[in-house]
C-alpha cells in the first residue's frame, strides 16, 4: 500500500524564504555595483558634464576602483575649502580631468 506523503506549509517555506533572501541580496549587490557611473563608458564631456550636474559624484574608475568627483569647493565643506583637478580614463581620454577632489593642506592649520 503506498502512501501518499502530505506537505504542509511549515515544511517547505523556510526553503523558499532563504532561497528568495538569497537571490534578493545577490540582486541587491548587482544593481548597487552597476548604479555607480563608469567613467570608462562616458565621453570625457559627459563624465564632466554628470559632476558639473551633480555637484559631487562617486564614480567607477576601473576594474576595482572609483572615486569622489566633485565639481568645485562648496561640496568640500566643512571638511575643506580647497579643490585640486581629478583625473580620469574616459571612452575617449585616458586621462580626462573629469572634476575635482577636495585637498586639505595640512600645514596652513
């Protein structure tokens, strides 16, 4: 005689709550490593052109790195008053001053 095995709720749905958890997080990180700019995807005019609408933007520089453009010396504030040129690889420029960075100069405090 061949019994027919019964599932309940409680059996299965742990299984689905960590698979959905799982795959939500992995959507998650995704979405958040290609929400940054790539600069390397961008004209060097279009890269300038995202910080000067921004006013400040973290951008994706290369393989494994990015960095904090900013377009002039109020979005430094308080931290700093000073900006200096940041350069970085565009479509069309491998060394495109996309915009600033924020420069404290130690020796004047």
């Amino acid at each position: 005689m061949t019994t027919a095995k019964h599932f309940r709720c409680s059996d299965w749905m742990p299984r689905i709550a960590g698979a959905l958890f799982l795959s939500l997080c992995s959507a998650s990180m995704v979405m958040a490593q290609s929400a940054r700019p790539d600069t390397r995807t961008m004209t060097c005019a279009q890269a300038q052109a995202l910080v000067k609408q921004r006013g400040e933007v973290v951008m994706t520089t290369g393989p494994t790195t990015f960095d904090k453009f900013v377009a002039d010396a109020r979005y430094c504030r308080p931290q700093s008053n000073s900006v200096r040129a940041r350069f970085a690889p565009t479509k069309d420029n491998p060394k495109c001053a996309v915009g600033n960075r924020c420069f404290s100069n130690r020796e004047r405090r």
